[in-house]
C-alpha cells in the first residue's frame, strides 16, 4: 500500500459523489428496482471512503513533508557545521524534487531484480481473480434478489404515477451529467502528468464492467418505451462513461510504455547527468528573479500556440490602491464590515425557503413554475452568491467565524455546499490576479480550444456554472477543515429535511434556481463582464515579447448593482477588498480621477450577447501571466478582507 492519493483526482471523486447522490435521490423518487437503490447507496458510502481516505492521507503527507522541511531548513542555517550534514542534503539542483533522478535510479535497480515478465503475469493473475470473484458475487446476488421477487416487473397503474416523476427525471440526469463530467478531471491529470503511476487500473477494470452490467440490467428488465424514456437518464450515465473509461485504458497503454521506458533510461543514465556542476547561489537567484524583459524569452517557447494575453507585468490593483491611499489617505476609513449585509441575507433566505414550499404541489414544467424559478428563484441565488462573496471577505460580521458560519447560512437556499470552498478560492483569485494554475477564475486551454466557435460559447454560457463550480477543483486541492465539513453536513441536513418535508419539487426550485442563476439570466453577465477582453487590442498583445499592459479588469455602472451587491464596481473591490458594497459607490466617486478613464461595461446582458456572437471575443480573452509575473511582496493576506490577521495564513490561499 503507498498510502498515497497523489494520482487520483479529488475533483473526480467529488463530482462522482454529488452524482451518486443525485442518482440515489433520483431513483428512490422514481421507484427502480430495490437492488438498483441499494446499489446506488453503497455507490455513495464507497465515494464518501474514498474522498476520506484521499483527504487523511493528503493531510498525514503533508505533515510528513513540513516536518522534513522543517529538519532541512535547520540543517542547512549557515552557522551549522558542514560536516554535521548528511551527504544527501547537500544542495545538488532537484534535490528538493518530489522524486530526485538519484532516488529515481536507486528505485529502477531495486525494481530490476524483479523479473518483468513475472511481476505482470502476478499483477495480472490477481486481477483477473478479482474480476472473477467480484462477477461470481454479482451472480449471487442476483439470484438472491431474483428468488427474493425483487427482479419482477411491477404493473403500474398510469393514472397513478407518482408526482414525483419530473423531480426524479431532474435528478437522473444531474446524475448523468455528473457522471459524464467526473472523469474529465482524471482524463486532464493524467494528461498534464503523462502518468498514470498510482491508478489502479483494476479500478476502472470493474468501473467499466459495473456500467455495462447496470445498463444491461435496465435493459434486460424491459423494452418498452416508457420504461425505456423513464430509465433514459440512468442508461446515458451507466453506458456513456464506458466510452471515457476506454480513454483511461489508453492512457494506461501509452503512458505505461513511457514509464517502462523512462526506468530504462534511468537505469543507463551516466552519472555525468546525475551529478551536475552545482550551480551557485548567486546564479540561481538572478535567474529566478529574472527581469521582465528577459521573461517572455524564457516563456515564449511554453506558451506558443495558445491565444491568451500573456502579461510579463504585476496585476494593477495594489499599485492603484497605494496610489489612491496616498492621494485620498481617508479612504482607509470606508474599510469594515456593513451591519445591514446580514439582514439582506436573512430576507433573501426567508424568500427562497418560503417560495420552495409554496411551490412543492406545482408542476415543474408548468409557466408558473418555470417564471417562478427564472425571475424570482434566479435572481435570489445569484443574489446569495454574491453575499457570500461579500462574506469571504468578513464584511457581515467583525468576528473572522462569524463570518464563516453566516456564509454557510446563506449557502443553504443554493442546495449545494460550496461557501467553504469559494473563500479560499475566491482570495487566491485577489492574491494571485491571472496567475496560471492558480487563479481558479481562468479558463483551461482545453475549455477555450473545445468552445472557441458560437456554438461552444453559448454552451460555456449556458453551463458556465458548473465550469466555476468544478474547474477549481481541478487547479489545485484545498486543505479540508472543520468549516468545510460543517459546510457539508448543514447543507446535505437542510436538503434532506427540505425533501422530506415539502417533496422533491421544493428541493428542485433552489437547484433549478441556482443553476439558472449562472446561466442565461442577465445577473449571471457578471461572471464574463469582470474580467474577460471585449475591446480590440493590437496584434502584438499577445506575442511573448509584448510589455503593454493588457486591461484585465472592468467595471460595470448599471442599475443590476442594486441586486448584486455593487459586484459590478469591480475595479474599485480588487483595489479595496475590505470595503464593502454600501461605500463601493463612494470609493468612486473619492478617487474618480483613478476610475473615470478605465473600460467597463453598461449592460451586462448586452455582455452576453456580445461574447457569444463576435467572432474576436471568447474564453482566449483572458489576461495570464506565469508565477513570476506576480510581484515579490505584494498582496497581504489580511489587505484582502476586513479583520485578517496579518501575518496569518489562510488555509488554501496561495
């Protein structure tokens, strides 16, 4: 056992398990067959094991890694005696690497007194008596459950179909969409690292098997049409991952030959590329902190092809900011929490709970419904999500925790547990402005390259929800507290008395309502307006050896503010984070000589409709820049909310 979850995607399990969830709710609402229910509860307990697993060992790990570093950093003070030092922490360049050439030549001779031939033949036995003995239980069980009467199909009565059929064809295909998803981020981890060194690839053996025989059971229980249209949603999860699964079995195949041959070549490498001259202390700081204009040089190479804009220069906030205090030292003064954010938030929670109930004996397909949950639902959880924007940056309460609690408060009428994971996330974004592989706010390549045409971007409109839900997922991992477990378990207990007590279409308004209020609502325009490219630039922006700043930033001066917490003044938010919503508008208007001259937006529908259909704007529109374009010494971790201790770090901020 390597005690390890390097290799396994968080953000796949996590995905797996909000769609097992949904596949579990659907299927009870639906009425499947008994072992179908049962098969989809053990899928949701065998999910919550493995994330556990996954965060335990991340935890224990990094434990083990800050202890060591720990040991280095003492052992390596200039006052401590040379020879006391161990040989092997000597500063040799990648000693410090998760896996040094030495180490990976020392690992290569121990596994060559293996035979190869034999150690396949045993990986391949005791996988093929897994597979064996796993479809032998299955057997059984099916009989079980056959004798049991459990497999005979039931006659239903078409007047009486359940009222929750429409609520559970949802869920299905949340499920199916979930499902199709999950995998996506560990088809891109294992592309980005050329590896699949970890997996279990019984794993994803029985995986494959487990989708052909649900499927098939659903199949080979009936034919009929409606069985068929009512099982449609589960059909699409089961039988269209196989299609991802085979993807992973390649990548097995391709990346499996490179490692066979990269041990290989460790195994032969001359010791010449092991010990290298040791570079001096002076020469590696210099190219470390090399100069801007030697940057893009260095960088040209790795970003050719892309279409991003690719700064060289520091974000322009905290030097606007030093700017404007310096100018106007009063505006310090508009700085701390706002006491009326935590009433609005109280009357918009009211509403959606209130308007959930009202609504759980109307058809979900019905214009009262529909409106209900679009103008009114919407345009509440979009308003709730800029709240806990607000609240990440503790301008409810003075009290850091205080914070933190009402944010998970305000997090419940959405129906999905995020307001935990957003802070983090959100003040990286601050911290580290267009920051590639940090900034969770950007688009991956492979989003833009897919959605580059009309099409793609209305369906990056459409569902772009999901994408800021689970692309920072797949960036990078944050640490699990107790504020996000507490997150978790508040939001599944308020979703489960919500069904339980007011029925599945109560529940379905605040996820209807949430997943619209990221989509083609007019509100949503502000995910696109506030960052995203829209004026033409010249040609040479985005070559690498370009040094003109690219506006990165825009803000928007239209009456949705007034539902949005003033979102769209954003320039003056990334500039003054701790000033809440209510003085945004005087913050302008102190320093509107700073303001005045910058592009923003005047409609954010317009917004939309704008990057949908001009040809010259999409998701490469975005300003990027590489861990050397952020300032040393920038943003102060307490500079980013109100009440931040300084000099204490934030779990997660990077």
């Amino acid at each position: 056992m390597s005690k390890s979850a390097d290799a396994i995607s968080l953000a796949f399990l996590i995905v797996w398990f909000i769609g097992d969830l949904a596949n579990l709710l659907g299927a009870t609402l639906a009425h499947l067959v008994p072992t179908v229910i049962a098969l989809a509860l053990y899928f949701c307990i065998a999910d919550a094991v493995l994330i556990i697993q996954i965060l335990y060992y991340d935890y224990v790990n990094s434990r083990k890694k800050g202890v060591q570093s720990t040991r280095v950093d003492i052992e390596d003070r200039p006052d401590q005696p040379l020879l006391s030092r161990r040989p092997s922490d000597i500063g040799l360049p990648g000693s410090r690497r998760r896996s040094s050439v030495s180490q990976k030549r020392h690992e290569a001779a121990a596994l060559s007194v293996i035979p190869e031939d034999a150690g396949h033949a045993r990986s391949w036995l005791k996988n093929s008596l897994s597979v064996f003995a796993v479809c032998a239980l299955g057997t059984v069980g099916f009989y079980v459950a056959f004798t049991a009467g459990f497999w005979k199909p039931t006659i239903e009565d078409p007047e009486n179909t359940t009222h929750d059929s429409v609520p559970a064809q949802i869920l299905g295909y949340l499920s199916a969409l979930l499902y199709l998803g999950a995998r996506i981020p560990q088809i891109i981890k294992n592309s980005r690292e050329k590896s699949c060194e970890g997996l279990s690839i019984l794993f994803f053996v029985l995986s494959l098997l487990g989708n052909l025989s649900y499927g098939g059971g659903i199949l080979f229980h009936s034919l009929e049409k409606e069985y068929l249209l009512t099982n449609m949603p589960w059909l699409i999860g089961s039988l269209g991952t196989i299609a991802e699964d085979v993807i992973i079995f390649i990548q097995f195949h391709i990346y499996g030959n490179k490692e066979a041959q990269r041990h290989s070549a460790i195994e032969d490498e001359p010791a010449s590329t092991i010990f290298p001259k040791i570079m001096p202390s002076t020469l590696t700081t210099t190219v470390q902190a090399s100069s801007r204009l030697d940057l893009p040089k260095q960088a040209a190479a790795s970003y050719d092809g892309d279409r991003f804009f690719w700064s060289y220069t520091e974000e322009p906030h905290r030097t606007r900011r030093q700017a404007i205090i310096k100018a106007h030292p009063g505006v310090i003064k508009l700085c701390g929490p706002e006491p009326l954010t935590k009433y609005f938030v109280l009357a918009v929670v009211a509403l959606q709970i209130t308007c959930a109930v009202y609504l759980r004996n109307t058809p979900v397909l019905s214009l009262k419904y529909v409106l209900a949950v679009y103008v009114i639902g919407a345009t509440a959880n979009q308003n709730l999500f800029l709240a806990i924007h607000e609240i990440s940056h503790n301008l409810a309460f003075k009290a850091p925790l205080a914070n933190r609690l009402f944010a998970v408060f305000a997090n419940l009428p959405i129906g999905v547990p995020y307001s935990a994971a957003f802070r983090p996330y959100h003040l990286t974004h601050h911290k580290s402005l267009g920051v590639d592989g940090l900034d969770t706010d950007l688009p991956t390549s492979l989003e833009a390259f897919f959605l580059d045409s009309v099409l793609g971007k209305a369906f990056f409109c459409t569902f772009q929800i999901l994408f800021y839900a689970l692309r920072p997922m797949m960036v990078y991992h944050l640490p699990l507290t107790r504020i996000h477990l507490f997150n978790i378990v508040a939001q599944l207990s308020f979703d489960y008395l919500l069904l339980r007590y007011a029925g599945g279409r109560a529940l379905a308004y605040l996820i209807m309502s949430s997943f619209l209020a990221g989509s083609l609502h007019p509100c949503a325009g502000h995910f696109i307006a506030e960052h995203y490219v829209f004026d033409p630039q010249p040609k040479s922006a985005k070559e690498a050896n370009d040094l003109v700043p690219v506006p990165e930033t825009f803000s928007y001066y239209g009456p949705l503010n007034m539902l949005t917490y003033n979102v769209g003044l954003h320039n003056e938010h990334h500039d003054f984070p701790a000033i809440p919503w209510t003085r945004l508008p005087a913050l302008h208007e102190m320093a509107k000589d700073y303001y005045a001259g910058l592009p923003h937006h005047k409609s954010w529908t317009w917004v939309i409709w704008h990057f949908i259909w001009d040809k010259e704007v999409g998701l490469w529109c975005r300003v990027k820049r590489n861990e050397g374009g952020r300032k040393i010494g920038g943003w102060r971790e307490d500079e980013l909310g109100s009440n931040e201790r300084k000099g204490a770090g934030i779990p997660g901020v990077k």
